[in-house]
C-alpha cells in the first residue's frame, strides 16, 4: 500500500508579488516582509520562531542575488526584533527615537523570557538592534540605489514606530496600525495614536499605495478596505476616549476586528493607560 506524504512549510507565505513577499507567523499573525529592489533587498521585522526566521533567512538566500541587505524595524517592540541577530550581513533602519529607547533592557527581558517559557534555543544571540540608518525626520526619505523610500514618524503604540512608503512599488509599510484582526494598542499616548492615523489618512487619500502590510493580520489593496480599518481605529479611540459602554465596545470589536476575548483584554489596558496619561 502506497504511503501519502504531506509537506508543511515552516512558515505561511500569505502574500507574493513579483517584488514583495509577506510571510505570516503562526503566533499572532506577525508579519515579516522580503521587498526586492532593483539594488537593494529589504527585510522587514523577521520574526518569530526558529523554523520560521531559517525559512525567511533561506528564501532571503536563494533571491537575494549580489543585491545588500537591508533591515527595516517598523518599531521595538520585543517580537519585532527578535530575530535581528540572524541576518548579522546587514546594514539596519529604524527611527531615532528606537535607536534611544529607555526601555532597551526590558525589552531583552522580554525576549528572554518568551524563549526561556517555550524551552527555544536560537543558534544567534538575541540583542537590541545596533542601527547603521537612523531615521530622524517627518518625513524623510532615503534612497537604495533607484529606489526611494518615504519614511514617517508613527508614536502612539509605542515611542519609536514609523511608515515606510515606496512610491514605485505603491507599498505601505504600517507597522502595528491598521490592522483587521487587532484593536489599536495604546502603549505609548493615544493623542500619538490620533495624529499617527491622520498621517494614515493621508497616505490613504493621496492615492499613492495600492499595498498595505501591517505587522499583524492582512494585507489590503483595496483603498476601500484601507479606508474602512482606519475608519474603525479612529472609532474606537473615540469610544474608548467617551467612555463608551462595554457591551457597545465589545460588539465593535468583535464585529470590526476579531471575536476572540485577547481582544478586550487589550481594551481594558488600553483603558487603564490612557487614564493614566
């Protein structure tokens, strides 16, 4: 009797082009992205597990040609960095405000801890990324050979995010914002937070993007889509400013986002911290 075999990628490809892969973990939809530029490839966020950042780093191989490696940190938060160390033949971007982040060690601790808890051994040393590229102003633009790329400061979740726009690919870098599975998360200020989502509008209105990746979730070429979960974040702010009854807020969520009960845990700290700011 003839035995069937089934094959299992380490980790979900949940978009490609031409030019742009987006890989999908399996903790929290986190999103990794391989962007191939004319003179550059761009590596955004790797992340999560073992398996998954050797299969981003074995596709990286097998495209990645004699074009340099670049590093793109949308922000610091602990899951978006882990897996830094893997891809040490590279030259880094993030903001300025990442590159001074108060927090650095906590965040290491963080990192500790989630492999200590889940018995992972990495065969990289986990660190807080060392940035070659510092990313000071709003806007400001860098160019990788014929490639330009627009960046924008994006405080709110935390203290250091930022946009990265390519105008020639029609590409939207969000970091964690915009997603359609996960409420905003107000770690930082939720008047950040507001103005970060007109700097969306924006980019949304100017017509400029036909590709949205966020950090969790997924992807939208569909402006109406893009309009649609900005619309939602910025409701849910206001709710969230108003004092909005819970069982209201709760049935936004669940119908906007995701009905899973992490959700609202998320809103009862969002709550928490934006009376304490």
């Amino acid at each position: 009797m003839a035995r069937s075999h089934l094959f299992f990628l380490p980790m979900k490809i949940q978009y490609q082009n031409h030019y742009c892969t987006v890989f999908e973990s399996a903790l929290y939809r986190t999103t990794s992205t391989i962007i191939q530029l004319e003179d550059a490839v761009l590596l955004v966020d790797p992340n999560w597990l073992v398996l998954e950042i050797g299969y981003i780093a074995a596709f990286l191989h097998n495209h990645i040609g004699d074009r340099k490696l670049y590093l793109l940190f949308t922000h610091s938060d602990y899951d978006h960095i882990i897996g830094w160390k893997a891809f040490g033949d590279s030259t880094a971007i993030a903001s300025e405000a990442f590159v001074n982040n108060p927090r650095k060690e906590s965040i290491l601790k963080q990192i500790r801890e989630f492999d200590h808890n889940f018995y992972i051994r990495r065969s990289y040393e986990t660190a807080y990324p060392e940035i070659d590229i510092v990313i000071s102003g709003n806007p400001e633009s860098l160019h990788l050979g014929r490639n330009s790329l627009q960046f924008h400061q994006t405080p709110g979740h935390n203290r250091d995010g930022i946009f990265t726009v390519i105008p020639e690919l029609r590409l939207w870098v969000a970091g964690d914002y915009l997603s359609n599975i996960e409420i905003p998360m107000i770690d930082y200020s939720i008047n950040d937070y507001a103005h970060t989502l007109r700097t969306a509008e924006k980019i949304i209105q100017s017509g400029e993007v036909t590709l949205l990746i966020p950090g969790h979730g997924d992807i939208a070429t569909d402006r109406k889509e893009m309009e649609r979960r900005l619309q939602n974040d910025m409701q849910y702010l206001q709710m969230l400013r108003e004092g909005a009854d819970q069982e209201k807020v709760k049935r936004f969520i669940y119908k906007n986002y995701i009905d899973n009960p992490a959700m609202m845990a998320i809103h009862a700290d969002n709550m928490k911290k934006t009376a304490d700011m």
